[in-house]
C-alpha cells in the first residue's frame, strides 16, 4: 500500500470521526437531550465496558489458551460486585485492574 493511501485513509478515518462526533453538537446545539435519549445512552459505558471484559474473560490467558483464568475471573466478579453496588464505572474498572494485577502478581 503506498503513503497516499495510507494517508488518504487515515484523513478520511479522521473526518468520519470528526463527523460523528460534530453531529450531536450541530443537532442538538444547545438544548437538552430528549429523556428516551438520555436513558439509553446511561447503558453505553456498561455496555463498552462488558465488550472489552467478555472476550478477555472467556479466552482465558493467551499462552493458557482457551478456558477460565482464576485471576480474570476474580478480578470480574470484584468488579461486577462493585459495579452492583456502586454503579460507578470508575471505581468498578479500579477494583478490577487492582484485582487483577495483583492476583497476577502473586501467581
């Protein structure tokens, strides 16, 4: 692939994102979310959130190949008994690194 394309390509990458992300600005503007909105987009981050675990949870460690790991699999039940607690995303993605990074550590 030559430099023009490569570069084409991430130009034309950048003003589609540069596009989405104007559309909510140049739409709404100023005034407020309708409620329907503002109720499904509360569900985006838990639902990013589980797209990026699942997959790592269920695939288990890369050289111990397919199957359950003992540390992810703490580590996500840490953070889902966090995140039904608290409903912070935050403190849910904390405690689960924490979790996981130190069963790892330990092992």
């Amino acid at each position: 692939m030559s430099d023009i394309a490569i570069w084409g390509m991430i130009a034309a990458l950048g003003a589609a994102t540069f596009a989405t992300r104007l559309s909510f600005l140049a739409l709404l503007g100023e005034g407020e979310l309708p409620l329907w909105l503002r109720r499904i987009l509360h569900y985006v981050p838990p639902a990013i959130l589980a797209a990026i675990i699942a997959p790592q949870l269920l695939a288990g460690a890369p050289a111990q190949g397919t199957g359950f790991d003992g540390p992810r699999c703490a580590a996500a039940l840490a953070g889902f008994a966090v995140a039904y607690y608290t409903r912070s995303t935050f403190a849910t993605i904390a405690l689960g690194m924490g979790v996981l990074w130190g069963l790892t550590f330990f092992q």
